[in-house]
C-alpha cells in the first residue's frame, strides 16, 4: 500500500509467505518475543509523530462519551490508553493501534448513564481473562482457521466503508469546516511538504475557538493539577461484574475476533511482512492490556484494523508512533486530565470525521488484491454487506457462503 509523504519505504520481500487464514497454507513466520525488542528500530521524528493522530476519530468520540455520559475520570482513561499505546509500540514495532472497544463502549453511552462504572470495570475484567485464555490455549486458532481471505477482506472492507460513512455523517455536523479539512488534507497528502495531521489539527483548534469560545478559553486557563490514578476495582461488586460480562462484555467478542484479531493480523503481515504478528499474539496482547488497566479506571481496550490504517495513513511506520502519543497522553493525564476532557468535548466533530474518512478509505483500498475470481469477489462483498451491521453476522455467513462455494453446493 503507497501513503505519500512517507519517510521510509516499508521492506517488501519478494515472496512473503501469506498469514493463516488469509488465503495461504502457511502461517507468517512468527518472531520469538525476545527477538522483537532488536528487530526493526522505532522512529521518532515528525511523520510518525503525525501518524500518531491518525486514530483519534474513534478514540475521541468514545473518551468524550465515557466523560460526559458515564462520568469517569478522564486520568484513568488517557493514563491507561497512553501506558497501554507504549507497551504494545515497544513490542509489536509497528503502528498495531490501541482502541476502545465499539461495542462496549457504544452500549454503555447509549445507556444514558444508566450502566455503573463498576460494570465498565467488570466488563474490561472478563475481556481481558477470555482472550487471554483464548491466546494462551490456542482457542482463538479454531474461529481463524475457518477464515479465509475473501472472509478476512470482507471484514476489512465493510470496516473500512462503515469509517467512510462515519466520517461523512460527522464533517456534515459542520459542513463547511468538514470541506476545507477534506480539501486540505488531500492536498497536503499529495504534496506533503507539512504533515496533513498537524495542518488538521491547527484547523480542529482554531476551529473550536471560534465555534465555542467559552469553553475553549475555560480549558487553556485551566491551570495543571497533579494526579495519580486511582483504584477503582474497589468499588465494583460482584453484581457489576456479571453484568458487565454478560451486556457488555460478551456481545462484543463476535466484533473483536472479527476487526481485532483476524483483520489487524492481516493488515499488519501485509504492511510489515518483517515485523509478522499472529491471531495469537493478537488475543494475548488484548487480554493483558485489559487485566492490567481495568483496576486504575481504564475503559476497555482492544487492537482494531481501522486504526492501524489511520496512523499509516498519516505517517505512522513504526511503534515510535504509538510510544510518542501514549507519552503525550500519561502527560496529559497527569497534569491536565480536567481541561483535556473538556477539549475533546469541544473539538470539531467534523475534523474527527475527515480523520475517520481518510483511515476508511485506507482500510478499504488494501481489499484490491482479493483477485479476478467471482466466488472470492461475491463473497467478500456479502460479507462488507453484513460486516457494516455485525462482524459476529458477518463472519459467520462468510463462512457459509464461501464453503458451499468450495464444495459446489452453490454455484455463481
């Protein structure tokens, strides 16, 4: 995939052997742990700076919606999202995003508030334990095997078309604003003499002064106040954590095996063939960031396809990107959790939909090799057809559909 403006050119080998489940009969050679911490340096410098931003559409969103509607502590949301955005940019060397799980974080706000704190934290517990055991026993392995690459494309695909709506539905907040963000980041894309992200976030600030300028002032006079997280496992009940499992917790899982295991999988090998990851790997990762940061008040977490997109988009090329902007956020936490809450209530919807616009677009382009072959081609687009509903759905009638192809049950 070619981002203009990037400062290295991603290694391609010549022949990369296919991920499992994406269309090969080999997995992608996988990278003992300890050899990760020599293999490919991080950059830190002003292009995966920018890529760091590249993802804020879905995290802002989300972080404004567990403020404003449930309440929470901005310091353990941005300081758990900023530790966790450094462990796994360390690690992984590539820009594997960090995101709020939609699913949970879509039916809590809905709620109203009506849902506790303790059931987001319960939610985030049994999260963190499913996947963990499903890396850890090789059960994540039985769902990925059944998922080839028409299957693995129509998940990204339909992914990548629901950001590009999204972000549509958001610049139409504030049309005009929405235009100039989208004009001025094609140019900047097609000359990048200044990252687009820096240009889109100049414009997001002055913007929101403009269209709001008595909270903008409230938050840059805001002086900095020091604070440590607090823990918050304390006051969840036994009752918040089955709750938490059961409304939250486990609708989400159809969603995550979909977007953040097989989907990222897949991108990541195909964007770093060097720095290879599994759907194993993928599933412990999320087990242990939610285990680690669902006791200091962190929302749960997840890796997600369209937020890889999004930072490579915009520059990102290694985990760099990812340590710089989990830094920026623990800062952030730590000194100016109360005025940066109120920031991102007041930064422009429309801004944030020209970012989620531009990783749709991104996500949705890598679907171009799924081939000449019709059956590969149906089934792919069934499967962004459902995919823009439910990825459990999705999934499941990929699977269907493409193995009554292979069997000759149904015929094109």
């Amino acid at each position: 995939m070619e981002a203009p403006g990037r400062a290295v050119e991603t290694p391609q080998p010549q022949e990369p052997r296919p991920a499992a489940g994406d269309g090969g009969p080999t997995a992608a050679p996988t990278v003992p742990w300890y050899r990760r911490w020599t293999l490919g340096r991080n950059r830190y410098d002003l292009t995966e700076l920018a890529g760091a931003f590249g993802d804020l559409g879905t995290l802002i969103p989300f972080v404004v919606g567990y403020i404003a509607v449930m309440k929470l502590d901005p310091l353990g949301i941005l300081f758990m999202f900023g530790l966790s955005e450094i462990a796994v940019g360390l690690f992984y060397r590539t820009p594997i995003p960090v995101q709020p799980m939609k699913a949970i974080g879509g039916a809590a706000i809905a709620s109203g508030g009506a849902m506790s704190p303790g059931m987001i934290c319960g939610a985030a517990l049994f999260t963190g334990a499913f996947w963990l055991l499903a890396g850890a026993t090789k059960a994540v392995n039985l769902a990925t095997k059944l998922a080839a690459k028409p299957i693995v494309r129509g998940i990204v695909l339909g992914l990548g078309l629901m950001f590009i709506t999204e972000g549509v539905r958001m610049m139409l907040v504030t049309p005009w604003l929405g235009g100039l963000g989208l004009v001025l980041t094609f140019v900047l894309l097609t000359w990048p003499r200044f990252p687009a992200m820096f240009a889109l976030l100049a414009v997001g600030a002055v913007a929101a002064y403009f269209l709001d300028p008595v909270h903008a002032r409230l938050a840059v006079s805001t002086p900095p106040d020091f604070r440590l997280p607090s823990f918050t496992l304390g006051g969840m009940s036994w009752s918040d954590f089955v709750a938490g499992s059961l409304v939250l917790a486990i609708p989400q899982i159809p969603l995550t095996i979909g977007n953040a295991v097989i989907a990222i999988r897949a991108e990541n090998n195909e964007l770093f063939p060097d720095r290879p990851v599994t759907d194993r790997m993928m599933a412990v990762s999320q087990g242990l960031i939610n285990l680690l940061t669902a006791p200091l008040g962190g929302i749960p977490l997840c890796h997600g396809a369209g937020g890889m997109a999004g930072h490579v988009r915009f520059g990102a090329r290694t985990g760099g990107s990812l340590v710089m902007l989990g830094v920026l956020m623990m800062l952030l936490a730590l000194f100016f959790s109360s005025s940066v809450g109120l920031f991102f209530q007041i930064f422009p919807k429309a801004i944030l939909g020209v970012i989620l616009f531009f990783a749709g677009a991104e996500l949705a382009i890598t679907t171009r090799d799924i081939g000449p072959k019709k059956e590969d081609v149906y089934v792919m687009l069934v499967v962004a057809g459902f995919a823009m509903w439910n990825m459990g759905a999705a999934f499941l009638a990929g699977v269907i559909l493409y193995q009554a192809l292979q069997r000759r049950w149904l015929r094109l």
